[in-house]
C-alpha cells in the first residue's frame, strides 16, 4: 500500500459544461454540470480512464448498446447554463439547485442547496486518495452524526445502514444470513444520504463495475474529522451526486440515469411456483406432471413455473433422490432424455393449465460440456492472462468456464441456444441463474467487444449482458410480447431486463423479517421489480405457522413464489399442511385480486420510476419516526403492509405515519374499517389468519377476480375499495390498463382511469375521468366498495346503477363507467 492525496489541484480548462482539473502529479479530475441537480465529479489517476465505457448511465431514450456507451458523451444530458466564480484558491459552480465550493490544493468540494444550506461536503485533506502500488481509488466524505444511509442495492441488516461496511463482490451466497452476511449477489454501488436537521435527501452513483467497499462510519481515525468512504479495486472515481430534495425524488432520478424497470406481461404477478426435487426425480417430467395437477386439486392459483436445472444434469449421473446435487454435472442447454423424455409435451402440459415455463440456464460450461471445445474455438470463454486458454474455475460439478458476454460471437451463440433448446421446445422464461461470476483472477482477459478488458474492472457486467442476450433471444422469438425473464445476480442497469430476487435464502423467521429490508434497499436502488424465495430455499421445511406467515408478507412484493431445496429433499408447497391449507388459498388468491392495483404500480414504475414497495421514509420523509423503519413497509401509496415477524404473536404494535408535515391524517385498518389518527403507535390484533393492514384516508385499492391463472377467466370484475376521509378529505389514484400481453402499451394502447374521492362528514363523492383511452376497458361498471359502518350518502361524476350493503356492514356502489 502506498497512498497517495493529490495535492497542487489547478483548473486548466473549462469547455461547455464540464471544468478539467489537474494535480501536482498528473491526476486529472473533471466536474459536469448535467442538469441544475445533477453534478458528475470525476478522477483519473492515471490522467485517462482505465475503462472508457459506461453499462449503467444511459442514453438520452433510455437506450443502452450491448457494447456500453462512451463515458465522455453527455448528449443525453440538459447541460444548464451555470454561473461561476474563480479565486486563487477555490472554484464556485452555482446552478438553479445547487452551489458546488471547489477547494483547489488538496481539491475537495462542498455541496450546499440554493438556500445556502451546507448538506455534503468532502473530507479535507483526504477527500480523493488512491494507491500507488494498486489500482485502489477511494472518495472520503464527512460524516453528520444524524444521517442515515439507504440503498446500495441488495444488503443484508436494516435499512439504514449507518455504521456499516459493506463490500460489493458478487457471490453464490446460499444460505446466507439476511441480517449480517456479506458481501451477497449484486452490485449496486449506489446509496441515498437523508440529512434529517435539513430534510434533505441525495443520491450518490458511483460508475464504476469492479470490486467495491463501502464504510458508513465503521471505520474512526482520530486525526480526522468524522467520515465515510468509497472504496474501488480498479477504475475511476466517477460519481454522480443527485439531488432530491426527498428520497422520492432521488429514487426517481436515478431510474432516469439508468434506465426504467422494464414493463413484465401481467401474468408475472401472479404466483410463481418452484421447487428443487422435481427436476432431480429419474421421472421428472412425471414429477412435473403431478406437480400441475395438485395445484389443480388443492385449488391453488398458479401463473409460473421454475423449472430446476435437474433438467440438464449429464446422463450417466446417477438419478436416484438423496444425491448431492452440487456435484451433478449439469449442461447448459442439455436436456437429460431420461429425465424429461419429452420437453415439448411437458411444457404443453403447463400451458394447458394455464401456467407459464421457466427454465434455470447457468452461464459456464463445464470441460465435459458437450459444446466446450466449439465455444473454445472461437474463444467464447473469458481467457486466462498468460495463455489463449480459457479462464478456468470451479463451478457446479467440476472444473469450467464462464461465457464471455462481451464477445459479440458468444453473446449470438447464447441467443441462438436459448432459441433453439429452449424457446422452440416451449419454454416461456429464462431463469438466469448462478451468474455471479466468481472469478479470482482480476487480469483474465475479456473480448470488451473488440477492446481487451480486464475481469477485474467489469466482473458484475456479464450477469447483465447474459440477461440481454436471454432478453433479446425472447424479443426475437415472440417480437409481439414482452418477454419476462427472471435473473440472481447483476448489476444496477438488470432491471432493464430482468425481474430478480434476493438469491437463496435460509428458512428462519430471522430471514423473513430481514429478508424486507433486503428488497427494500434493492427498491430505493431502481430495482422495483424483486422479491424473495417464500419460505425459505435452504434449511428445514418451515412450519405451518412460519409459511402462512412469510406467504402473507410475500403477497405483497412484487415477484411472489415460494422455492425451496428442504434439508429432507421434499419441496415447500401450500398444501403440505391440512391445518393451514384454506387460509393459505385465500391468501393465493387475495394476491390474484390484487393485480389490478399492482399492475398500476409496475406500469408507475416503469413509467416513471417510482418503487413499488416502499420503505416508509420514502413516503412519510416528513416524519422523523419513518426513518429509520425497517420491516413495515408500503405496497404503492395505498396499503401499510405490517407483517407478523414473530412466532406465536396474535397482536402487535403499528406505527401509523403522519400523512403530511402539518397533518397527522387518519388511517383505516383495511380488516375492520376502523379510523386511526397518524402520528401514533397503536396495538393491532394480528390472527393468525389475518397480517394487519391499513389505507390512508382517500385511499384506493382496486381488485379483480381470483382465478386459476391470470387470463383463466374475462377480466371484467372491478371492485374499488376505496377509504373517504371519515370527516372531510381528498384522495385520488390512477388505475392503468392494457391488454397486459402485447407491446401495443408503447404505442398508447393503454387506458389511464384516475379515481377521485371527495368526503364531507354527511356525504362522499366519487369521480372517474380518464388521462388515456387507447385500450377499450374489459368492463361497464366499477364496485365501490366502502368501509364497514361508512353509510354516508354517495354521489357520483357517472351513473349510479344500484347501492346495498352487505353482511359486513359495507356499502357497495355500482357506478356506470363511461370510457
């Protein structure tokens, strides 16, 4: 180690929006203005970027080559007129939103907001170190006693990770502990500061894809001032400082940089099942057979099916259950005859009960592999550093490969054999899976596209380009669908692509409550569409009571499925206990009524960027008591999910935010219709068929119809349960529908209906108007459906065809809708 701090920092040039600085020896650093609230600092060691290309900043219609995009193009950016000042000692930038006081000498920067407000500064004299003898380059940053840190992708441990150090280096980490493990799968070097004394929220992006640390305080050194710190074994500092300033509005703005979540087919919200047994069965297309039709027998909805990579494990490996499947040989692309004589027949099978095919890929060839030798030969495999031989590792069931995605000749030979091997034989997904790329040589060498680059500086990037080819392979064959693909590892820029999910967790109460703050990170960190292995993958079979309870939190994610690989290799299913068999179909089939509310949130999401869960500081920032909540959380801006997390417990205490900074607000327990000032924590009986749930005043929740599998039935049912202020308010929401399937949506064949609800203490009324009328709706009539006890009298914009109430003591309202 060798340390270097750049000292004798002088501005040399200033060309349109970006300002060139230089050190005593020869360090380069460059400030951009990008947009009044966007400001990217950057530095250069070496005086040049060690990687000249970018995979996470978008282009200018969110557009991101296969190849990357040059680090020196702005054009997607606004690039402002600014105002600035020069003394001998210091450079002052100042946009409509922010002053930037540049400090030359040891340079270091101090942020402040257009009111003067000091937020972020620099740590002094230490603010941009690197190492002589390594690639090591750091930022330092001061530290407020007060802040809280979110983000960063998927982390284990709470949501603000104050105190914390955390490497980012992607790992199969199986079994992992949700509360204290790392490093985990992905990389997402990108974290939001909440300035609590201020009420300020900004975002720092760091582009940078090698090996990353993160230290929120954990580390005190006596002769500084107190600090935190970013740390990368290759690259560039390259960071992008977002201001809010709320979270909400970083979350959103960083979804711009790097691209919006990418729009899934409906029936990807519907129940996705998977197990590990079946596919490790010498009958595994029979396995599979009578896997379809429990779900049929027991009544349990299903869209997806998972299929395992047993699928692929050579012939001669022995097939009898109870084998260590770690140590299978399994191709990619190779399916075992024995096993699934008859792939095409199983996936018709699926398909006639309604519910999708994924099958799990692995992005590394095995020298046994059949095809290892034609890959080798038009060097398809990332290379070793002294030889034109392939990278060699240890990967599941011997020594391979991995795939170098960044040779355009592998990235076709993948699209070709997902077409080929799979989508021709009726498989619907891709499951993109064991794709972290464990590789423990950073000077490998990879194509870079027709630029050798080091692994080192890029190793996150080839999860992300096997996606893309999966994803273009998919486009391809079916050119009038979304495709949806499903993928563990990656880095940010995935959800472009990909749903994904916190990887295999282990079957503990413990992982439930600390698997929420894991999604919730990966939520703030413009990766929306996620969510967790229900029950557990690994470890002992979960109780009845630990099931119904992790299958009530998981309902309310965005990706809802329950896979496990049990310590007795049996598989977690919702009928494998008769006692809580009814209570977990009502939970399947209250999450397939959902999804007209929850298709609204993931077309916000990929519209606009706003999360789908949320954590409570994102919607209540003003209130000092969200900032730090972990585990209770937001399913869009409607419904307070507050999960049961303990075992044995019937009750338990809910915090109920402020709604807004001079209003505490009012909340209604979805169950009961009883009304809750905010601003309190109240005690909540919890059943254990019942996790508490509350809706703000004016709230909206539209549901559907339950059915098998979405599309089993016509889509015609819409009943809005919606909250009047229990004295005088307003809310609205918009409900988005299309045709869920096709690509027309990009085309304005999608219909916006925003619902309005004004209520006085005597009376409510209910408006429809429509933003968007470019898909003709699949019904005549809306439901209101109110709490129990409201009977207020309800008027509304459009006619009213009859209004009873029912035994719950509701009001129902049939409203005509008039599109």
């Amino acid at each position: 180690m060798r340390i270097v701090n750049p000292t004798g920092v002088s501005l040399v040039s200033h060309q349109g929006n970006s300002l060139l600085f230089t050190g005593k020896q020869g360090e380069q650093f460059q400030i951009s203005v990008l947009a009044d609230d966007c400001i990217r600092v950057q530095h250069r060691p070496e005086n040049q970027s060690r990687l000249n290309r970018t995979w996470i900043i978008v282009g200018k219609d969110g557009d991101m080559p296969r190849s990357g995009r040059s680090r020196d193009d702005l054009s997607p950016f606004a690039l402002p007129p600014f105002e600035m000042d020069t003394t001998d000692d210091r450079v002052s930038i100042k946009t409509n939103d922010l002053q930037l006081q540049i400090a030359l000498g040891d340079f270091h920067i101090t942020w402040s907001n257009e009111e003067n407000q000091v937020f972020a500064a620099d740590l002094q004299s230490r603010a941009y170190p690197y190492d002589h003898h390594n690639n090591d380059v750091y930022h330092y940053m001061e530290r407020r006693p007060d802040e809280h840190y979110f983000g960063f992708g998927e982390r284990s441990g709470l949501l603000d990770k104050k105190g914390r150090r955390m490497r980012m280096f992607n790992v199969d980490a199986m079994g992992y502990n949700a509360e204290s493990s790392d490093p985990l799968y992905k990389h997402f070097p990108f974290y939001i500061t909440l300035v609590p004394e201020l009420n300020i929220a900004y975002g720092l992006l760091y582009d940078n894809l090698s090996t990353t640390t993160f230290d929120m305080g954990c580390e005190i050194d006596n002769y500084y001032n107190p600090f935190r710190y970013y740390q990368a074994e290759d690259g560039d500092i390259d960071y992008y400082m977002i201001y809010g300033p709320t979270v909400a509005d970083v979350v959103q703005k960083l979804s711009k940089l790097t691209g919006r979540m990418i729009l899934p087919p409906r029936w990807s919200l519907g129940y996705v099942a998977s197990a590990w047994s079946p596919t490790e069965m010498p009958d595994a297309q029979q396995q599979l057979k009578k896997l379809v039709d429990d779900h049929a027998a027991h009544d349990i909805p299903c869209s997806v099916y998972q299929m395992s990579s047993g699928y692929t494990v050579m012939e001669s490996e022995r097939t009898q259950s109870g084998i260590d499947v770690r140590n299978d040989q399994r191709f990619v692309f190779n399916w075992n005859k024995s096993r699934v004589p008859n792939p095409q027949a199983m996936s018709n099978y699926f398909h006639q009960a309604g519910i999708k095919v994924a099958a799990n890929i692995k992005p590394a060839l095995l020298t046994s592999h059949p095809q290892f030798n034609d890959v080798k030969l038009f060097n398809g495999f990332i290379q070793s550093t002294e030889t034109n031989e392939p990278e060699l590792n240890i990967f599941w069931g011997g020594e391979g490969a991995f795939l170098d995605f960044t040779n355009p000749a592998t990235f076709d030979w993948w699209k070709m054999q997902v077409g080929e091997n799979l989508l021709a034989k009726g498989i619907d997904i891709t499951w993109n899976d064991n794709n972290e790329y464990t590789l423990w040589n950073d000077d490998a060498r990879c194509h870079g596209f027709g630029e050798t680059i080091r692994a080192g500086l890029i190793r996150p990037l080839f999860s992300l380009l096997m996606s893309q080819s999966s994803y273009e392979a998919q486009q391809e064959f079916l050119p009038d669908e979304r495709p949806f693909l499903i993928c563990r590892s990656g880095c940010i820029g995935i959800q472009r692509f990909a749903q994904t999910w916190s990887g295999d967790n282990e079957t503990s109460w413990h992982t439930l409550r600390y698997n929420i703050p894991m999604g919730l990170g990966m939520s703030l960190s413009n990766a929306p569409n996620t969510g967790h292995d229900v029950g557990g993958l690994v470890g002992p079979m979960p109780g009845p009571e630990l099931l119904v309870r992790w299958v009530q939190n998981g309902i309310f994610h965005p990706r809802f499925t329950i896979h496990s690989w049990n310590d007795d290799a049996s598989y977690t299913n919702p009928w494998m206990y008769p006692e809580t068999e009814d209570l977990l179909r009502s939970l399947f089939k209250f999450r397939y009524r959902l999804i007209p509310y929850l298709y609204s949130l993931f077309f916000a999401a990929a519209e606009s960027g706003i999360p789908i869960i949320r954590p409570m500081v994102y919607e209540f920032q003003h209130d000092p008591n969200c900032h730090t909540e972990s585990f209770d959380f937001m399913c869009g801006p409607n419904l307070l999910v507050a999960s049961v997390l303990e075992e044995g417990a019937r009750s338990r205490a809910v915090y109920l935010p402020k709604i807004a900074q001079d209003n505490d607000g009012q909340w209604c327990n979805f169950h009961s219709g009883e009304w809750h000032s905010g601003g309190k924590t109240i005690q909540v009986n919890a059943p254990l068929e019942q996790i508490p749930l509350f809706v703000p005043a004016g709230g909206f929740l539209p549901l559907g119809k339950a059915m098998r599998y979405v599309g089993e039935q016509p889509d015609d049912l819409r009943q809005i349960y919606v909250f009047p202020h229990p004295e005088q308010g307003r809310g609205s929401f918009t409900l988005i529908e299309d045709d869920g399937l096709s690509l027309d949506y990009q085309q304005g064949g999608v219909t916006e209906v925003v619902l309005t609800v004004d209520s006085q203490p005597d009376s409510v009324h209910l408006d429809i108007a429509f933003e968007r009328q470019g898909f003709k709706l699949p019904y005549e009539k809306f439901e209101f459906i109110l709490p129990e006890g409201d009977h207020r009298d309800v008027t509304a914009s459009n006619s009213i065809i009859k209004t009873w109430v029912d035994e719950q003591n509701r009001q129902h309202v049939e409203v005509v809708v008039n599109s």
